[in-house]
C-alpha cells in the first residue's frame, strides 16, 4: 500500500513542477486505495495462506484454483491502523475459509471466535486494521426475500425464517405480547383448580374444579371435556325363564366401556362373575350343577352363565354400550326357572 505523503507541498531539491506531479500522483495513489476509490476489485490469490492487499477492495481467490483454502494472514505492509479492506470470493465454486485467529502479524479476529467461510460473490467481509491485526466489522450477503433479519450466533446479519407478514402481525402491539397472553388467560379463571379449554377454535372458557373424587373425562359427544365419578354401581333382576332376547339398562349416567358383573340365583347354586369391554366377554360360573361339588369354569363368550343342570342354562352377553347404561343379549337353553340377581360396576 502506499505512505501519504508529507504534508508539505514543496520539495527543495526538486524544481515546482517535479516537486507539485510527485505530491499529487502519491495522494492519486492512497484516493485509490481507499473504499471507492478503485473502478473495480482487484483480484488476490492466496498464497501459503496470506494475501497481500494494494487497494480498499478485493477478490479472493484459492491457490491454484482449488476447491477451498485457507486464509490465515493479510499482510499489513504500509498499512497505517485503521486501514478497512473489504474482500469477497473470486469465484463461488471455489471457497475461502478465514481462519480466526490463525496467529502472527495480519492474523484476522473474527466475530463469533471462529472460522468463515466465504462461499458466493455477495457475501463482502469488511476488516478494520487496529495494531497488527484485523478485526470484522461486518459481513454482508444476498439474503432470502421476505423475511425478518437478524444477527446469527457470531454476530453477523442473517435472515431469519420468520416472514414480513408474520412480523407484520405485531403491528400495534403496545405492551408484552406472553403477558397479554397471561392476563386473558387469569381473567377467565376465577377460582383456585380452575382449567381453560377451547370451546371452540380461538374461544377460551372455564372449567370449573370438579368435585372431591372426580375425574376428567371427554363428554359423550366427543367434543368437550368434563367432570364425572366415572363408575356407578347398580342391580337388576331377570327371570330366566324368559325366552331369549335383550334387556336394556338405563340410569347410569353415563356411557360405559367396560362392566363387571355378578349373578345369581338365591338358595340355587347358579352364580357367575364376568368381565366385558363391549367387543370381548369371558366370566367364571358355578360348575355344581354339572359335577355335584364345589368346582368353577370359564367362559369366554358370555358375562353372565347360571347353570341348573347340563341342559337347562341361562346365559348372557353385552350387546352394546348405550349413552345411559348397557344392553344385554340373553339365551335361554331349556326350561329355565328362576329369578337372577344382577350387580354391577360399569366403568366409564
């Protein structure tokens, strides 16, 4: 780079004219290599990992054209402190990697304490010279249309994904937008235990505390949450001697997904215990009748089997859950007597 010159306009051991064209071409030489000051950037090539500037401008290019290399050093030759260089990648298939802080004299400090790399033509790298090494003062480069700027991990400027139209959204916003949130939310709530729920898309309501004991459940019409026991135990009677079709429970409540149920028949041994979730049924039932000792069987399709003798049965399963209570299906298998005594526990 070159020195400006002295001050003085006059040198002595040359005439006016010599003395007046070698002032002004060395000031024609430094307002050259200021920023502007150059039609154009100048090519540099890095060579063992440095480069040596002679303008405000330049282009960098790879040691014999490689894919990448490293630039670890800028020579500071004549350059006075606080000289700005600006230098972008010669050509965007070749890339330049700044090391920070390789060391030694024209090392470069780079914002974010590491490397750069410079990979297309509109990325621009301005340094300042302060000392013996050069410090970023920022990093520009082509970003995506539309979207909100903001300063990366190193401190440099980069596009962000959030949108102008998103950003266009705060538009008006005069207060913590996370506390407006907040204080809509504790408008509605009222007392201690209170829930919020969407009644519908952007509508918040309450949802009072349930009562001691109670749990949350979704309403029978799938769309709403609510409080509930969520169990409900009860009895009926069947004649057995009924012949075979169905018998509808009500006042549960509720609709149930699964049931416990034992039956019987006062001073008979007829008893059964069974399980059903709606879709599968088993039970265990008193076996005396059949084998005249205490012994039980299974049964997997059925929740209620009372048995009077091999080939006099009274049997049952869940048909269906129904919004307030269940139906069963019974089969009678002869000449059935009898009055059975069902309890239950459904579960919501």
């Amino acid at each position: 780079m070159t020195t400006l010159p002295l001050s003085t306009f006059w040198d002595t051991s040359k005439t006016e004219g010599e003395a007046n064209t070698g002032w002004f071409q060395k000031m024609l030489s430094v307002i050259k290599e200021l920023p502007g000051g150059a039609e154009s950037f100048t090519e540099l090539t890095i060579s063992a990992g440095s480069i040596t500037p002679t303008a405000a401008g330049h282009t960098v290019d790879t040691e014999a054209d490689a894919v990448t290399d490293d630039l670890s050093v800028i020579d500071v030759t004549n350059m006075p402190e606080g000289r700005r260089i600006v230098l972008r990648v010669e050509d965007a298939t070749r890339s330049v990697v700044v090391k920070h802080l390789a060391g030694g004299t024209g090392q470069i400090s780079l914002k974010g304490e590491t490397d750069l790399t410079l990979s297309n033509t509109t990325q621009l790298l301005e340094l300042i010279l302060i000392g013996t090494t050069w410090y970023q003062i920022g990093l520009t480069d082509s970003y995506t249309a539309d979207r909100a700027v903001i300063t990366d991990s190193s401190g440099n400027i980069t596009a962000s994904s959030t949108t102008s139209a998103e950003v266009g959204y705060l538009s008006g916003v005069t207060s913590n937008i996370q506390t407006q949130f907040n204080n809509e939310t504790k408008a509605i709530l009222t007392n201690t235990g209170d829930m919020v729920y969407a009644n519908s898309p952007n509508e918040l309501i309450r949802l009072g505390l349930g009562a001691a004991g109670y749990k949350l459940f979704v309403n029978q019409a799938g769309t709403l949450p609510e409080w509930g026991e969520g169990f409900k135990v009860g009895s009926f009677t069947r004649d057995t001697s009924l012949a075979s079709g169905t018998q509808s429970i009500t006042g549960v409540g509720f609709q149930p997904s699964a049931i416990i149920l034992l039956a019987e028949i006062d001073a008979k041994a007829e008893m059964s215990v069974g399980f059903s979730d709606g879709s599968s049924h088993v039970c265990i039932y008193d076996y005396y009748n059949i084998l005249a000792s205490d012994s039980w069987a299974g049964n997997t399709g059925a929740v209620i089997y009372l048995i009077q003798t091999p080939s006099i049965i009274s049997s049952a399963y869940i048909q269906s859950f129904d919004v307030d209570g269940f139906t069963l299906y019974w089969t009678t298998t002869g000449a059935k007597t009898g009055t059975a005594g069902v309890h239950y526990l459904a579960l919501r």
